[in-house]
C-alpha cells in the first residue's frame, strides 16, 4: 500500500517537473524575443535619432502632459497564478476624460475651408442656376477640432513629420509591452510551480520517511 | 482606475525610458507623478530604490520594468519584493544585455535544485 502511494507521489512529483520545466523553456524563449525586440526598437530609434538630430529624441521631448495608451489587466486565476493582459486604452475614454480639464480652444472649431454668409438676393440668383445643372456637390462634414487628440500619440512628441524609423522603434515597443505582459503571467506561474514542486517533494520525502520505517519494523519482526 | 486596469511602470536609461513611453504606458498622475524614472549618470542609487519602493507602493501599477544594470544596483529590494502584483521584469540595457543568471525570478528557480532545499 504505501509502496503504491510512494509510486503515485513519484509519479506526480514528475509531472509537476516536467510542467515546470516547460515553463522555463517558454520563458526563456519569450524572453529571447523580447530581447530582440527592444534591441531592434533601439536601433530603429538611433536611426531616428541620426535623421533627426541627437536632443531631437531624448527625455527632453516629452510632453507635460502624459496618459497611458496601454493598461494591464491583472487577474488571479484559481491555482494562484496571476495572469496579466496587456490592452491598448481606447480614445474615446480618455477624451471623455479629459472633457474638464481641457483648456479652451480659441479660433475656428471647424477644421477646413469655409463657405462665406450671403445675402438673400444672391441666395435666390444661385438657386435657379443650380435647379439648371444638376450635379451638386458632395457635402462634406465638418471635422471639428475637438474630435481630434493630438497629444495623445507619443510620436507627436516628437515632431509632425516624424521619420519612418521612429515609427518602427514606437511598433517594436508596442510588441514588447505586450510581450512583457506574457512574461510577467508566466514569471508568477514559474514561481507558483516551483512552491508547488517542492510542497510535493517535501511531502514525498516524508512519505518515504514513513515507509522505509515501515520495512524496517517488518525486518525486526 | 479601478476599470481601467493598471499601469505599467519603468525604471530605465533614457532610451529605453523613451522607447516604452513611445510606446504608450507613460502616465503623469494628478499629483504629476510619473510611473517611469530616467536614471542618468548622476542618478543616485537611493533615489532609484526609493522611486522602485514608491512604484511597490502605489496599487495603481501592475508590472515594473527596470533595465537589469539598475537592478543590480538595488538587488536587496528586488529580491525582498514577494508578491505577484506588481510584477518586477528585468530587462537589457543598451550597455549590458540581459543575464539570465543574475535574473532573481530565475535564481530563486534555480535554487530549488540545491541542497539545502531537500533537507
């Protein structure tokens, strides 16, 4: 009986190693990619930085007022383990959110070219020359200032017209914090597996304990 | 904040600083708190372990990135950080690239296959 036991304890005692042991592997391989991720951002941004000018991408350029485009959504999944999500913040929550506190926009809202005010009389001229021809042109809505958030893409930061390079560095950064995200999941499941190994191994040494000193009593009788 | 969901907090040289606020995570709070520190040359090492302790701190961030350099410099305070949330990731520098044996999350894996973990 408890040589069974003890095979059974052995046998989960594996598994569980094994299980880990598959963790460390996939965390080192997402931690290669990482790796080779930000090293290309690095590049992509010195490329820029060549093109631009040295202070033009530096800590200098960032803005006074700074939100978050990406959140991470951490949750507790029922063995312990944590898991992280990373998610990109829509913008229509933070213009909502900034409706308050943004300061008054003086000049036109209304983005584009404007038609001027007339007089009646030429109102009623221009409509029977219209009535005549009968394709009108298309209506195009406004686009109002407001609409639009500057601010909110970090590239801006850096200028308009910002070359291609910084564009590569901002998508190899954004793969890396969705990335970082993964990680950071399997990092706690690493660490949650590893207290797990040793509980079991800590509980099959005890077991052992128990049997051997079983065997012995069984010898002496 | 709470629907939100949390933020993502950096401890790096400036490039790296810049690269992940290219990215999108940087926040300046209502107290104009930043969640990232740009560590320079004269940047002192209580300056970064007191930022780190402040980032542990706030229930706002989820997960800590800090350039593997600079975690060397305040080891102690990585390794006495227990819990899961929030999440402390060690990542390269330009200088220094990544080690995984210096790691903590992978040394205290390691350490479980010596010794004085059977006793």
């Amino acid at each position: 009986m408890g040589v069974t036991e003890l095979e059974e304890s052995s046998l989960l005692l594996d598994e569980k190693l094994l299980r880990f042991m598959d963790q460390l592997e996939l965390l080192e391989e997402k931690r290669a990619t990482l790796n080779t991720l930000i090293e290309q951002g690095w590049f992509s941004m010195s490329k820029a930085r060549y093109s631009m000018g040295n202070k033009q991408v530096s800590a200098l350029q960032y803005a006074s007022e700074i939100e978050p485009l990406i959140c991470v959504h951490a949750r507790s999944l029922d063995t312990g383990k944590m898991d992280f999500c990373a998610e990109r913040v829509s913008q229509k929550c933070s213009i909502s959110g900034k409706d308050d506190r943004s300061i008054e926009d003086i000049g036109p809202q209304e983005e584009g070219v404007r038609k001027r005010i007339k007089s009646k009389k030429d109102v009623t001229k221009k409509e029977t020359s219209e009535d005549a021809s009968s394709e009108k042109a298309p209506e195009v809505p406004p686009v109002r200032k407001s609409d639009q958030n500057p601010q909110q893409d970090p590239l801006k930061w850096f200028g308009i017209l910002v070359p291609q390079s910084l564009k590569q560095a901002q998508s190899s950064f954004k793969q890396v914090i969705d990335l970082s995200a993964e990680i950071a999941t399997l990092q706690t499941a690493v660490l949650i597996a590893r207290q797990d190994l040793m509980h079991s191994m800590k509980e099959k040494y005890t077991l052992q304990e128990k049997t051997s000193g079983a065997q012995l009593d069984k010898v002496a009788d | 904040m709470a629907g939100r969901g949390k933020l993502i907090a950096v401890i790096g040289d400036e490039d790296t600083c810049t690269g992940f606020l290219l990215g999108g995570i940087g926040e300046l709070n209502k107290n104009r708190k930043p969640n990232f520190l740009v560590v320079e040359k004269d940047t002192s090492v209580t300056e970064i372990e007191e930022t780190f302790k402040s980032f542990l701190a706030r229930n706002d961030i989820g997960i800590i990135l800090i350039n593997q350099f600079i975690a060397e410099m305040i080891r102690h305070a990585i390794d006495a950080h227990m819990q899961s949330i929030p999440a402390v990731l060690e990542i390269p520098s330009k200088e220094h690239p990544y080690d995984a044996s210096k790691d903590s999350i992978l040394r205290r894996a390691k350490g479980m296959f010596s010794a004085e973990d059977f006793r």
